[in-house]
C-alpha cells in the first residue's frame, strides 16, 4: 500500500483503478530554417487548426457540463489568440532563423517566469495555461496526436495520473469512465481542477514526482476533500475510505442545497457570500445565480499579455461586461495591484531587492497618475452598468487615501465635461491587509464605505514570513493569534463608524474561521466559486451571539494549537 498527500482540488471521495498518462514527446530543440516566412506560416496555420479544436470542444463542453465547461476552453481561445506572444515568437523566428517549435519554447518560458513571479496564487495557475496551449500548438506544428490518453484500458473507473492535463487531454478521455484525476503539478485554480469540478469528480494536484511509482490497473482511492490518495489500499483502509465517501456524499448535498439561498444565522445576522474573480476564466464561467456578488475582482488580469498600457475603452467593456452579469449583484473592483514582483516590459518597473514591500499597487498608481486616472475613469463608466464599487490595495496611512480619492473626484470631473454616466456616490473601500492598516484603521474607517481584509498578505506582513518561502511556511499561519486579533480589532472600528468589513483570501473559507468571523461581525466573505456553498452551510449553523462568547476565550489563547483546538472543537459540535 502506497499513500500520497497533494493539495485538495476538487472535492469528492471515489475508487477506481490508475490510468497512467504520459503524452507523446515534443521535440524542442533548436533548429536552424532557411525560410523563416514559411516557418512562421507553418505555426500560423497551427494556431487556426488548434483554435478551431477548441471552438469544437467548447461546443462539446457547453452541451455536456454548461458555460462552466466551455468557459475554460473559451479562455484557452484567448491565449492561443494572444498576437502579442506569438508576434514576438515570430520576431524571434525571423531574427534568428530558427524554427517555430524553439522560437514558440523560449517565449512560452519567459511568459511562465512572469507569471510565476506574480504573488497571486490565481494568476501564477495561469502560467500553466499558458504552457499547455504553446505545447498544443507545437504538437499540432509537429502532427503528434495525444490521441485518447485511456486508450488500451480496461476498466469503468478510471482515475487518471499525469504531469499535469490541458482541457484537451481530458475531453479526450472518455468521460464515462473518468473518475479522478491526480497531477503532479498544478494548483488548486488550474483548469484541471476547474474542469473537474465541472465534471463533478475529485481532483488533487501538485502530489510531485509520482508516475514512475504508479502502474496503470493498480486499485486507487481518492479523497478531494483531504487531498489523499492511495494506492493498492489494504482491507483497513478500504474500510475506512467507505464510511468517508458515505458522509462526503451526504455533506455535497446539503451544501449544494445553500448556494442559492442567502447565508444567515440562527439568529438572523446576514452574510453576504461573494466569489473572487479576476481573469479569463473566471469571468466567462462566472454564475451570477450561485453567489451574491463579487467580493474581489483583480484588474492585473487587463494589463498582462499586452504591449502597452490597456485603454480606458479596453477597460471598460471588461468591467460593464462583469457588472452586467453580476445582475444587480455587488462588484468590488480593486485597483491595480502590480508592482515590482511583476515585471511588466511597457511599465519599465525598477528592479528591487524586496519587491513585495516596494513600488507597488497603490504607491505605483499615485506615482503614475495618468494610468491610474484611465482606469479610474473605466471603473466609474462601468458603475452605470451595475451595482460597482471601488476598493484601493496596499493603503498604509491616511494622506494615500485621500490622494486616492481626490484622482477619482478628478476622474469624475472629467467624465462630466464628457457627459458621460456614472454613479456619483459610487462607494469607495480599501484593503487592510498591512499592520500598519489595522492599527489606523479607526482613522481611515471615517474615509471609507467599507473595508476588505486581505488575509493572505496580512498573515504575511503580521508575522513576516513570505508564504512562498518553504523555510518559513510554518510562520505563516491563519490561525496565528497576532493575526485573529487584528482581525478583530478592524471589525470593532468599522463597526464603531458603520462601515462594512469583508475578508477575501483564504481564511475567508477556512471552516474553522467561518464560526469567528461571524463572532466579529463579518458582513461578507470572499471565497473561490466551488466554495460558496460550502461557506453559506457553516454560516447557516451558527448563532453570532453564543459564537462571541466563544470568540473571547479564543483570542485570549496565548497559543496556535489551543486557539486551532477551541475553533476544531466547535465545527465538530456543529457536526462538520
């Protein structure tokens, strides 16, 4: 018996037998081309031959599982239509006369070190993305036919193992024997978890180097949930896996029945319970039905993949398009949060030995305010669309604050020598996601309609410890009392001048926060699309009132274990 721990991607508990899938090698070398017009015409009629698969399979995928399915092909169009990476990829073909494969390579790599370099867990799963459509277009380039990764087996319970799966790989497998699916690679936003929700079946990623220790045909079983699989398990542990999938089933449906109806507690305090959103996918599977609104829309998104800064028209078609579906829902738009960890050639950003503490989100926009006036002004149009409003990243004192305002009372002015429509009480919100934030924030509560606390950035800053460094991983921790307390006191100041408080980031969803979140009085949270159910559920269980009393006595814990045992004890007295 062989066990392997990943990260939790799609939730669900299954047994099956291993499908071991390895695609056909690419060749990748450089190669010298006499004809680079040709060469470039080759990779051009690709590129229309692969877009045209995809038309095909979103078609497939919106009859079978809905927009959700065909959004994620929809948003493999864009890249594979992206002229800007592929011009430079021609540039290079012509400059070097080198052929299209190793040209397609070299650009595909540089495009995956920005992306990966960005300290957004959403948008560094679009570096994989990128990598599966420029490999798609150069195994079309070369005929190599991935063909059906399930060909030769046997078998109606597939769970498939692989590097990593493109939404290809998986539409051709076929679907009724498709169980699971388990990656080395991959994050829990990659499209193979996105797919695999859609498909309803588990999924866990990121497990590492495992396929030359799997054999297809091997007995398999999987728990989404936990991010555990096992291989060739014994009667014990199948025993076990059998009482997990009964009470997995049964919890799926009663969180499935909430997504629709609103969160409220036993003692009717209503939470609102939006999604994050901000890229290509996400806005074209966005389901304005099973949420109740949007908590966080990333605007970085817009200004990556393009040779210049993006348009006030350019940004505004995104924005109405989003305020628009949301059907009268709230948007929260935040204002560009790029910087020095993301390097963008047409912003010229300087380099910078610490780039998450430099020149970045709102310190760039005030320093460049012509950009930041365009967008602003693209935001304010869209307000005319929907219920819009506006929230600024990384404020740490006051004056950044008014500064911010004062562009957008300029940008409102401008929009009114235009004549264009805008709401003109548009509300305006700012992340607190800096120490330096929450100890100001009775202050800047005054200048503000609402606040969002930026979780993952706060846990970060508070306890000083990068959550991408392996070495500190155990400082950064949700449950971190330094941090709950924070927390806290930015819900006491809001509260005192009746502004909102919503948290997005992970712990928005965590389910042993949800009871104290609610304890602090959290009028929303922010969480990933497959979660709103979930979260709506654990909302629906709690009385706020017999919550603040346990809230005291956690927070008066004076370590992570007994607070993390207190919140663990209450779940299970709520029965999850």
């Amino acid at each position: 018996m062989m066990q392997i721990k990943g990260l939790a991607g799609a939730a669900g508990c299954v047994a099956g037998h291993a499908a071991v899938f390895r695609p056909s090698e690419l060749c990748l070398e450089r190669r010298a081309v006499s004809d680079s017009q040709a060469e470039i015409d080759a990779m051009e009629a690709a590129r229309a031959r692969y877009n045209e698969t995809l038309r095909r399979l979103a078609g497939e995928a919106r009859a079978a599982q809905g927009e959700e399915g065909a959004g994620i092909f929809e948003a493999y169009q864009v890249i594979a239509e992206d002229d800007y990476l592929f011009d430079q990829v021609k540039e290079l073909i012509r400059a070097e006369s080198v052929c299209a494969s190793w040209a397609i390579e070299q650009k595909r790599a540089e495009t995956e070190a920005m992306f990966l370099g960005v300290d957004d867990p959403y948008l560094q799963a679009r570096a994989a993305d990128i990598n599966n459509v420029c490999k798609e277009i150069t195994g079309e380039l070369q005929g190599v036919d991935t063909g059906d990764p399930f060909a030769g087996l046997r078998g109606e319970d597939l769970i498939v193992f692989a590097e990593d799966l493109t939404p290809a790989d998986t539409v051709r497998m076929d679907r009724a024997r498709l169980k699971g699916m388990v990656t080395e690679k991959g994050g829990v936003t990659s499209h193979t978890v996105i797919l695999a929700k859609a498909l309803g079946i588990p999924a866990i990623v990121g497990v590492g180097p495992i396929l030359d220790q799997v054999v297809s045909g091997q007995e398999v079983l999987v728990d989404g949930r936990l991010g555990n699989v096992v291989v060739c398990p014994d009667e014990e542990a199948k025993a076990a896996f059998r009482i997990r999938e009964e009470e997995d089933g049964r919890r799926r449906l009663l969180f499935d029945a909430c997504k629709a109806s609103p969160a409220r507690t036993k003692d009717g305090i209503s939470v609102r319970v939006n999604i994050n959103s901000g890229d290509t996918e996400s806005i074209n599977t966005f389901d304005a039905g099973a949420c109740d609104g949007i908590g966080l829309f990333r605007t970085e998104f817009l200004y990556m993949g393009q040779n210049g800064y993006p348009s006030e028209d350019f940004q505004f078609n995104a924005y109405r398009s989003m305020a628009e579906k949301n059907q009268g829902r709230e948007l929260i738009i935040r204002t560009l949060d790029i910087g020095g960890d993301k390097q963008l050639d047409y912003m010229d950003l300087p380099q910078e030995s610490n780039p998450f503490l430099g020149y970045r989100a709102i310190r760039l926009c005030l320093d460049r305010e012509e950009v930041f006036l365009t967008q602003l002004r693209a935001i304010l149009r869209a307000s005319a669309f929907g219920e819009v409003k506006i929230m600024f990243p990384m404020i740490v004192n006051l004056e950044e604050l008014l500064r911010a305002k004062e562009l957008l009372a300029k940008a409102m002015e401008e929009l009114d020598r235009r004549g264009e429509a805008y709401h003109k009480n548009i509300p305006v919100g700012i992340m607190v996601e800096t120490p330096a934030a929450v100890l100001l924030s009775d202050v800047l509560a005054r200048h503000v309609d609402f606040f969002s606390i930026g979780s993952n950035d706060l846990i970060q800053y508070t306890t000083a410890s990068d959550r991408m460094n392996e070495k500190v991983q155990y400082l950064y921790d949700s449950c971190n009392l330094s941090v709950l307390r924070s927390i806290k006191l930015v819900c006491d100041n809001a509260r005192a001048q009746g502004v909102d408080v919503g948290i997005c980031g992970e712990t928005a969803s965590e389910p042993r926060l949800i009871p104290l979140w609610c304890a602090m009085g959290v009028n929303e949270l922010s969480v990933a699309p497959a979660l709103v159910g979930r979260t709506k559920y654990i909302i629906n269980q709690i009385s706020e009132a017999d919550m603040a009393q346990e809230m005291e006595a956690i927070l008066s814990q004076g370590s992570i274990p007994s607070a993390r045992e207190q919140l663990d004890k209450i779940l299970q007295e709520l029965g999850l």
